[in-house]
C-alpha cells in the first residue's frame, strides 16, 4: 500500500505536501528505553528532506518501534529540501533530517537552529549529464538542476562545477525544480541537460543514456548534505526528549548497518518506483549506508566548509562564523557511550 498523502502548513509555507511514512513494527525492538513504561509518550513531529537511502535512520527507527521504546509517537513527514526550516522555526516540526547548507543560511539570519548528527557527512552524488556533454566545454551553456538555491544540492552541483573549473554563475543555468526525485524525473523527460543525483538514482538515470561528467561521491569531499536539526531553544527545554529521539536514530544506524535485508526492503516501500531493480538496490545500500552513514554520527565543523564558502558571497559574516557554535554532540556521544551504536 503506498502511504497516504495529507497537505499541512507549515509555518509561512502553505500547501506544502507531506507524505505520511509512519507503519506498524516488523519486530519487536531490542532499544534501550529511554523513557518509563509507565509514562505516556511525548508526540513529536519530524521531517526529512530527501527520499533516498540516507535517511534509512529514520525509516528503521519508526518502522522497527525504536521511537515508541524509547517513549516517542512520532509523526514522520517527508518536507522538501529547505522547507524544514520554516516547519521548525514555526514550531510545526521539532526535528528536521535537512540540509546544512540551509541551516547555516538561516542561522546567519538569526534562527536559533543546531545540527545533532550527521546523516551523509560527504557528497553521496555524481553530476549526471545528458549524452553528448563529454567535458566541461560542453557543458557551458546548460541548464542544470538543484532543488533550491541555498540548498544542499545548490553546493553540491557548485563543487562539481568547481572541480571541472567552471562558475555556477556565468557559465550555467541553474534551474530549480524541487527535490532529488525531482530532479531526477527531470532529467529522464529531457528537460535539464544535468544534475547532481545519488544512488539508486543514478544506476536508473545510467540505464537510460545518461552518464556521470564528476563523480563526487568517490572523493568523499567533506559536505553537510543531510544533518539532524531542530531549535537549540527547544532542545534545551526539552533535553530528555531530544535524547530518547537521538537514542533512536543512532539505533536506527546500528540497524540499518546490520540488517541489509530490512534496509532493502525500506527502500521499496519508500522510494518506490524510483527504487530500481535487486542489483540498483543493493549498489545503493553498499554505498550509502556502508560507506557514507557512519558511527558515531557526529558532525565535524570541516563538513560546513563548502556551505560558508558558498554563502560568503552573499553574506560576509559567514567567513568568520564559528559553526562549532551551531553544533551539539553531547546527544550522540552519550547515546553511544551508553552502547546504542552496536559494537
């Protein structure tokens, strides 16, 4: 059964579409609770930004009950690139599995956000490309797609236009046209000549004439592609709940490192008809969550350098912004001294 589609509004963003991910456990969970059994759980209400393998965390953790174990009833939504900035600032959400990129622009603004983990602490993309753009010569010209600007996926195709030496801003045109599903289906129909693009989606984008002109995945250049975020305000009025939350995604990580089959079986529910095939499958959990989802999932200050970068040209306090000030591991490390993070 696919899940059910609702329409909420989220803080100033209206009609924004969600897509309702919560199921019933597979097993029953082996969580350390963090809560008494006795205690009603506290509702929250989350997001994630992306539809692809690196928010397996989050799918494991809610479909195998580890939320509910750890005191939790968790309304999970799927809420494009950046609008999980307005959702959390509104109050609408108190997690956010989004983009650093974002988050440090809106700090800069005065939000009072801070990253928690890190999901994809390097660029899981390659810049697929029509047939026929064979070097960055021909590249000049085109259009390529990112979600919005600002967002992860802006730095991303940056980095890649920088490692072929060329500017995102005179030498391109950058198009956006929403989230990496987006993008995808865009680039399939013939309307981009390119885009930055992860696994699965790029093994289906190969089969069908495509093919990678920068592979930044294989460079492992530091990103924040995909961190865990909500308000410092909150998480410090609310300590207790931020870790039982935290507990479960770094469970959730073990799991998804440990189960291969649960992880494949993730993926087809939620990606879809976007999953690919067994092998297309398989290439994308060996990737993205053997090599790129790590334990501990802290968050190094390096991973915001191409995000500063990046904003710096906009805003020049972003050259000298300190984003160890934006960044709190206390959660995961006391998650994982408590052995939450398996062996």
């Amino acid at each position: 059964m696919k899940p059910s589609v609702v329409l909420v509004l989220a803080g100033f963003v209206s009609g924004v579409l969600l897509v309702g991910c919560s199921s019933a456990p597979l097993a029953a969970p082996t969580a350390t609770t963090a809560a008494s059994a006795t205690t009603a759980p506290t509702s929250l209400t989350v997001s994630y930004s992306e539809l692809t393998p690196i928010n397996m965390a989050l799918w494991i953790a809610d479909d195998q009950g580890y939320f509910k174990s750890n005191g939790l009833d968790v309304q999970m939504h799927y809420l494009e690139s950046s609008l999980g900035v307005s959702a959390l600032l509104a109050g609408d959400e108190q997690f956010a599995s989004m983009g650093g990129s974002e988050t440090l622009a809106a700090v800069l603004n005065g939000a009072d956000l801070e990253a928690l983990a890190s999901f994809s602490p390097v660029y899981p993309y390659k810049l697929e490309v029509a047939a026929g753009i064979n070097s960055a010569a021909d590249l000049k010209g085109k259009k390529l797609g990112i979600s919005r600007f600002g967002s992860s996926s802006d730095s991303a195709t940056r980095a890649a236009l920088r490692e072929l030496g060329l500017n995102a801003d005179t030498d391109v045109t950058l198009v956006q046209v929403g989230s990496l599903a987006d993008r995808t289906a865009a680039l399939l129909n013939g309307s981009l000549d390119g885009a930055v693009d992860g696994l699965p989606d790029t093994l289906i984008l190969e089969a069908h004439g495509l093919h990678p002109l920068v592979d930044l995945a294989a460079e492992h250049l530091p990103a924040v592609n995909n961190l865990l975020i909500t308000r410092k305000s909150w998480a410090v009025a609310h300590r207790s709940e931020t870790q039982a939350y935290v507990d479960a995604i770094v469970q959730g990580i073990a799991r998804a490192k440990a189960d291969k089959a649960l992880a494949l079986q993730l993926m087809q529910k939620y990606l879809q008809d976007r999953s690919g095939d067994a092998t297309q499958m398989s290439a994308a959990y060996d990737y993205d969550i053997g090599e790129v989802m790590r334990i501990p999932p802290v968050v190094e200050p390096s991973q915001f350098a191409d995000a500063k970068a990046q904003l710096a040209a906009s805003t020049p306090a972003a050259s000298d912004f300190d984003v160890q000030s934006i960044i709190d591991n206390s959660f995961v490390n006391d998650a994982i001294a408590r052995g939450l993070g398996g062996k």
